[in-house]
C-alpha cells in the first residue's frame, strides 16, 4: 500500500521529466505525521538547499486526496503530499548534469527520487507570490457555484503558455478542473495560462 501511495503522488505531478535515463531512491526513515502542504513543502525546500544548495527550481505541489472532491461532506483532508525539484549539478570542469528531485510524503513514509533530465511545461515557482494556502484554495472550491470535479488530485504548478498567469492550484481530472489563482483566489474552470476568451486552446492531449 506505501508503494502504490508514493508512485500515485509521482503520477500525478502535471508535467514530465524530459531526458529521464537514470534514477536513484533514497528512501528516508522519516514519517510525516504531520500532511500540512506548506510545512511538507518548506521541509523539502529545506532539504534540497542542505542537500544541492540554493540553486535549484520547484515546480509542482502534489496533493492526493483522501476522498473524491465530489463527495459530500469532504473536508479537505490529504493522504499524501510530493514535490517536484530541479538541480544542476557539475560533471565536470566543463559539463553539467540536470536532475529533477521527486520528494514523496505519505504519513509512513518519506522518499526521495533523482531522476537524469529537466522538467518541462511548468515555470519555476520559487520568487512567485503565493498567498492562498491549500487550504485556502479548497475552501474556494467549495464556495464556487461550478460543479466539482470527481478526482482526488490537487496540484500547485505554474503553467507554460502564451499568457503568463499566477500560480495555480488545479483540482480535476482529464476532462474537468477548478483553477484557483494562487495570489487572488480567482476560481475559474480553464487554462489561465491559455485564456478562452482570447481563443486559445490547451495543446491536444495536454491536461491541465
């Protein structure tokens, strides 16, 4: 069960790893017992300084929830939280290597992923302002007259488009999501990164 809750929380980070050709586990003996996204994601933040030093990129939250969003009387809880990292590291004098960092927390257990290659379709989100918290995006969600979608996925990510954007919690699925801007609270149920009105479309097979 601890395995297959960890290769969710990677499977359902929005964008890929280009390049991939090579991978390390370090599975750490820390428990998360504690599933709050910011404090999760702070002790990554952490962790990634200690571990490379400070130049390295976030891109994506992951938050996998306890029940389906749909469900009546959900309150928002969360059975796991990963976080996406990019790092370049020096080969050499002359070359360098480019990893992305896939940290997995469920409340047994802590694992920590490097993969060979970049991460693609998101901006970094460290300097961005993000006011609203989890938390504060679910409570959005709620109040909106927009029918949830049935999924248990959350993700925090800046999308790469042809209109720049805030940072966006997306809740959804292949066919449904509720994007809610990380810095207004704005609820809305497309792309912001690929505005509607301005007649852009998301790129076929791309979600979201």
């Amino acid at each position: 069960m601890k395995k297959f809750l960890i290769f969710s929380l990677l499977a359902l980070c929005m964008s890929v790893v280009v390049g991939c050709s090579s991978c390390k586990k370090d599975n750490k003996e820390a428990v998360t017992t504690d599933l709050n996204v910011e404090n999760v994601t702070n002790t990554d933040k952490q962790y990634m300084f200690t571990t490379y030093g400070e130049d390295y990129r976030w891109f994506e939250t992951c938050i996998l929830l306890s029940d389906w969003l749909d469900s009546e009387n959900f309150d928002g809880s969360i059975e796991g939280i990963s976080n996406v990292f990019q790092v370049v590291a020096e080969k050499d004098s002359s070359s360098y290597d480019t990893f992305v960092v896939l940290a997995a927390h469920t409340k047994d257990a802590v694992t920590y992923d490097v993969k060979k290659g970049f991460w693609v379709e998101d901006y970094p989100l460290i300097g961005d302002s993000i006011k609203l918290t989890y938390k504060d995006a679910f409570n959005r969600v709620m109040e909106t007259n927009s029918p949830k979608p049935h999924t248990k996925n959350c993700v925090l990510r800046k999308p790469v488009g042809p209109a720049e954007c805030n940072p966006q919690y997306v809740f959804g699925n292949i066919r449904v999501q509720l994007w809610v801007d990380a810095v207004t609270g704005e609820v809305k149920n497309s792309n912001p990164a690929f505005p509607e009105e301005k007649g852009f479309k998301m790129p076929l097979g791309e979600w979201p």
